[in-house]
C-alpha cells in the first residue's frame, strides 16, 4: 500500500463524524476552492467520488451547509445565463427573450 493510498484512507476517514451529522441534519459537503468555485456535495455523492480516488480533501477544508444554498446558487446561476442570452438578443435585435419562472408543488408556497 502506497503512502498516498494510505494519506487517502486517512482522510476519508477522518470525515466519518462529518458525514454523519451531514445525515443526521440534512446537510451537504460545501468545499470554496482556490479560484473561489464552489463545490456541493450530498454525503452520497462525495462517498462514490471519493470511492474513485477523486475529492479527497481533508475535514477543515469542508463545511456542512443546508443544500437549499445551492439551489439558491444554481437560481442565480440561471438567471445570469438568462440575462447574458436577452442582451446579446437585444444587441442583435433579435426579438425573442427568455424568463426564468418558478413553479412550486409545495401546497404551503399556494397560499
């Protein structure tokens, strides 16, 4: 066994007590990396990634976060897109537009 194979085993070890308060409350793996991209991850997810030898980074460098985050996140994401397609449309006078519009199953948002 390598010692990289071993530093790895050590790491992901070392996270057990995150992913099970990550289970407990809900929560997703967040990771900010060096160029500010953010990473999410459910407890699921980041265990077959780390099962293929890929983010395997160690527990100071993640933070538990409510996943609702991220989809506020991807909202933002969207409407950037969105925003950047209707003004090079409008730049070519191209008369078709997109909207981002949000539809809710959840009967507590009908009221």
């Amino acid at each position: 066994m390598s010692n990289l194979h071993i530093l790895q085993q050590v790491i992901v070890t070392s996270l057990e007590p995150m992913y099970q308060e990550a289970e407990e409350r809900g929560l997703w793996f967040f990771h900010c990396t060096e160029t500010d991209e953010e990473i999410w991850c459910s407890p699921g997810f980041l265990q077959k990634e780390q099962e293929a030898g890929r983010l395997i980074i160690a527990p100071e460098h993640w933070e538990l976060r409510d996943p609702a985050g991220y989809m506020s996140k991807l909202v933002k994401d969207c409407q950037s897109i969105i925003d950047e397609y209707n003004e090079m449309a409008r730049r070519l006078k191209i008369e078709e537009t997109l909207e981002l519009i949000s539809h809710s199953t959840n009967p507590a948002d009908a009221r």
